[in-house]
C-alpha cells in the first residue's frame, strides 16, 4: 500500500466570540422580539433611502451598468453622511438627531472638517475600495446597504438583494417607499453632485432634506415608515405584531420613567425593569395587559442573559488560575476533571463556601429565597443584576478567586430561586431542543443542574459548575473548528497538561435596544424633554397616540 505524508496547515487562531455558546439563546430571543431592527440597523431614515437610491438611479440612469450602480451608490452613501453631519453643524450640534451611527462617519467626519478648513472634497477619494486607500469610507461593496440593512430591507420586503445585476427595490412596498421620498427631497441636485464628484458646503446644506433627521411628520414618507415599524396595517404577520408589541413596550416604559421617576430611558434601565416590573426607586412598574407578555418574554431574556454572564466569569476565573502559581502543579492540570477539583479545594475557594455559610446548595437557595432580595430590588447589590454587573467589571482586574465564585454562588442560586416560581424555563417562547443543541448551557439545562445540586455541597457544586463550564468551551470551540476552520479554544488540553491560550471578557448580549430607541427618535415618536435637568427621553404627541393605541 502506498503512503503519502503531506503537511497539515494548522487552523487559523482568531480571538473569536461566544466562547461557552450561553449568548445564542439571547441572541434567538430578541430576534424573535424585535424582528426587523437589528443590531446595524440603527436609523431609520436609511429603511427610506436605500430604496430610493435605487429606485432613483434607474429613473436617472436608465442605461447605466454594474459598475456605474456600485460608484455612485458609494457616493450617495457618502453625501447622506456628510449631509448629517454638516446639518448637526449648522443647527443644533445634537449627533443623535443627525449624524450618529451614519455609515462610514468616523472617516467622513476627517472629510468635512478638511471641506470646512477649504480642502475640496472628491467623493471618489472616499468611494475607492483599493486595499491602499487610507481614506475610504467602507470596504463592503454596496457600502451600509450591503454591510447592514440588505437582509432587513429584503425581510421587510422593501428590497430584493438577489436580483442582478444589482439590488433592486420591490415594486409592492419598495417603490412606494422611494416614490414618498422623491416628494420630499431635491432628487436632480442629488444626482448631479453624484455624477460631478464635487462636492461644497454650499451644496451639502442645499440637500439638508436628505439628514437623518428630516422625516418630517405628515409627510407619506413618515406615515410609510411608521406603519413599517408599528406594522399598522398588519402586513408583517405575526412578525409585524410582535415588533409593534416590543416597540409600544418601550414607548410606555419611556412614559412611565419621565413621568414617575425622571430618569433617561437607557438598556441597563429597559433589562432590569422587564426583569422585575420595578423603575428605579423602587417604583412599580404597571404594564397593561396587553403588553404583559411581551414583557414576561423580555424578563426571560433577561434570565438568560445574566446567566451567560455568571457562566462567562466563572469561565475566567478557571482561565485565569490556570497561570496562577498554584497552577503549576501539573497533576492538576492534566485534564479538565482533576483541574476543576483542584481550583474547587483551593483555599480561597474554601474560605467563600465557610462566607456563604451554606452546607449545600440547596441550603444556600433557601436562605436566599428567605432573606435575600426579592426580584423587585434589582437595585440590592446583592440582587443577581448587580452581582452579574460585578463579576462581568471585575472579571479581568483579578479581585480574587473567593469573591468571584461568592458572587457566580449568589447569582446561581438567585436565578434557581427565580426558575421555581415560573412553569417553563422558556415560558411562552417557541424555543425548541433543536435549537439548544450549539448552547449545552441554557436555561433549560441549567434548570436541571440546579435541582441536582441541591444536595450537593458548594465544593462539589464548584468542581461540577467548573468541569461544565469548561467542558462545555471545548465542545463549542470544537464545533466551530469543524464549521469554520478557525480556531476559537481559549485553552488546550495538551501532552504537557491543560494551556491557558487566552482569557476573554464575559459580555452581556446587545438586545436591539439601542437601534430601536433611535429609530423611534428619527420617526418622531420619541423625543428629549429639554425643560427638565438630563433632558430625559419622553414620548410625543405621536407616541402617546400610538401608545394608546396599542398599549392597551
């Protein structure tokens, strides 16, 4: 039998994310949640223009070819950030109504200020995809379109991205959509800067219609992008229903801030009151019955998303005593098992089980249920939110492997007391089996390790909680290895013991939250409260109609 021996190439190494799979059953929840708003797609007056961009080049450039679309589609992605911006100048310097998160803004922020010092401005110097081009805007093709919003706009059925030669507009609610934008900009001085290449300041405040910020209320434009997001003719299905539930939800907790608490609606605001129905101050939060369950489905990825926390740091808490002194025993280090026995009989670790004062876990569940707080004071610093806040700042600044495993403790135990008052670790949520395949720790799972820990002392429930944890990496790294080709381990297990190759940040997921406040700012349903200190967001006339509406 012949033999031939070739070299293998070892897999390339990449920092990677999601190292123990926990964020995946986050990610599937606000996506079901808040479908079509995504964590790019954060404004909404580019859900108008793309199609109309395209919509407006065919009326301008019926013969035009491939190449031509993709020069001057850069270009007009470029003029509608520079037109933001040069607005925000000129008015009132707020980048949240004009410019912020415009596509490729922190290279065409250098470009106006090199316009406004009396350089000229050459949209092809910004346009140039060359890998040596120090100043180009974005690398992607189809610039933020097809960096960004492509699958949202072909979701909301507003854009066909598999149409050639390039992307098309849709003829049911895509040219609509461009032909309510025509009405209300200069389309032909637009395309004559295009085409030119030139552009002055002069001409950028000519085409201030075209900021961020021009959505202006009764026009078809305003009307056809809120009935996207509010889905007020029900078009979208069970999709657009759900979007308008999360969107109304947000819209009454921004009321009920501004009007009980003063205080700005911001993500760490939105997390804790869905988690607990609690404002800040102890304020109870009284959400109508017709929003009630979309809240229940936000306190739940919530759970999930403080348990991937909890997961992570206790992750690198395992990471980081790899390279401790007491680490250099390599007994210890010669598998998973042995190591996670050793790190759980460390004597920090045994001085945290005496703090907790517990003989088990399900010792420590009780005294916690009994005294400790309750899920509407969020604000205890000894409340899961707080605790999961604390591991995740204080994850690399190596405060201590006893005080790191008494929080990820208290957390754990908290959430198990949390998992018994509620029927299914999921509720409502259509998350199947299937889908917790790639995420071994989920609430499901971690349900069921928390009931067979109850009889369990805290120094075996460490030495399991640390083999599952790390475990659990090995079999999320080997997955992507086989799907990607890339390798993500955070250690080795080797001939010479277990490697620490890198220590990661726990980090808690992106909800779309963010995206979804903005866009409700651009359309006009929220707004800053400029008579009170802060100038904290409250709903306009707008939003409180909508509110009504469907808040129940």
């Amino acid at each position: 039998m012949e033999v031939s021996t070739h070299w293998v190439k070892p897999p390339t190494a990449i920092g990677g994310l999601d190292h123990l799979g926990t964020q995946g059953p986050c990610l599937a929840i606000y996506a079901r949640l808040l479908p079509g708003i995504t964590n790019v797609t954060d404004r909404a007056r580019y859900y108008s223009l793309y199609p109309w961009v395209v919509w407006s080049f065919d009326q301008h450039f019926p013969t035009a070819n491939a190449d031509i679309f993709v020069e001057y589609f850069r270009r007009a992605d470029c003029l509608f950030t520079l037109i933001s911006e040069r607005h925000a100048r000129q008015t009132d310097h707020e980048a949240e109504r004009h410019g912020i998160a415009m596509v490729g803004r922190v290279q065409l922020l250098q470009a106006l200020d090199r316009l406004e010092g009396g350089e000229e401005l050459r949209l092809s110097t910004y346009t140039d995809r060359a890998d040596g081009n120090p100043r180009r805007y974005f690398m992607n093709r189809l610039g933020g379109l097809g960096q960004y919003y492509a699958g949202t706009l072909a979701q909301l059925e507003l854009m066909d991205p598999s149409a050639r030669p390039w992307v098309k507009f849709t003829i049911e609610r895509g040219q609509p959509m461009a032909e309510a934008v025509a009405a209300a900009v200069p389309g032909d001085l637009f395309w004559g800067l295009v085409q030119s290449d030139r552009v002055t300041l002069a001409d950028l405040d000519a085409l201030s219609h075209f900021c961020a910020c021009s959505i202006s209320a009764g026009t078809q434009e305003h009307e056809s992008l809120t009935d996207i997001f509010f889905d007020r003719e029900n078009a979208y299905g069970a999709l657009g229903e759900q979007r308008r539930q999360s969107l109304t939800l947000i819209l009454h907790l921004a009321t009920a801030l501004h009007a009980q608490t003063g205080e700005d609606l911001t993500e760490q605001v939105f997390r804790a009151a869905t988690y607990s129905s609690v404002l800040p101050g102890a304020v109870q939060w009284k959400v109508p019955p017709a929003l009630e369950e979309t809240r229940r489905a936000w306190a739940i990825y919530e759970r999930n998303d403080l348990l991937s926390v909890v997961m992570q740091a206790v992750f690198s808490v395992c990471l980081d005593t790899l390279t401790s002194p007491a680490a250099t025993d390599q007994r210890s280090l010669s598998s998973v098992e042995t190591f996670a026995a050793a790190l759980a009989a460390n004597d920090e670790a045994k001085a945290c089980y005496a703090d907790l004062s517990a003989d088990s876990f399900g010792t420590l569940c009780e005294v916690l249920r009994v005294s400790g707080p309750a899920l509407t004071e969020w604000e205890s610093s000894s409340h899961e939110f707080q605790l999961a806040a604390d591991l995740q700042k204080d994850a690399t600044s190596n405060p201590g492997i006893g005080l790191q495993l008494s929080r990820a403790f208290q957390a754990l135990a908290l959430l198990s007391v949390r998992a018994s008052e509620v029927d299914l670790p999921y509720g409502s949520l259509p998350i199947g089996s299937d889908e917790l395949l790639d995420a071994p720790i989920n609430l499901k799972s971690a349900q069921a390790r928390f009931q067979a820990w109850k009889s369990m002392s805290l120094q075996q429930v460490a030495e399991d909680l640390i083999a599952w944890c790390m475990n659990t990496h090995l079999r999320v790294a080997l997955r992507k290895l086989r799907q990607g080709g890339q390798s993500t381990f955070r250690f080795r297990p080797t001939e010479r013991g277990l490697q620490l190759v890198d220590i990661p940040e726990p980090a808690a997921t992106t909800p779309r939250f963010r995206q979804a406040v903005q866009i409700l700012r651009d359309i006009g349903v929220l707004t800053r409260d400029a008579s009170k200190l802060g100038r904290p967001t409250r709903p306009t006339l707008l939003g409180t109609s909508l509110l009504e509406a469907y808040g129940g």
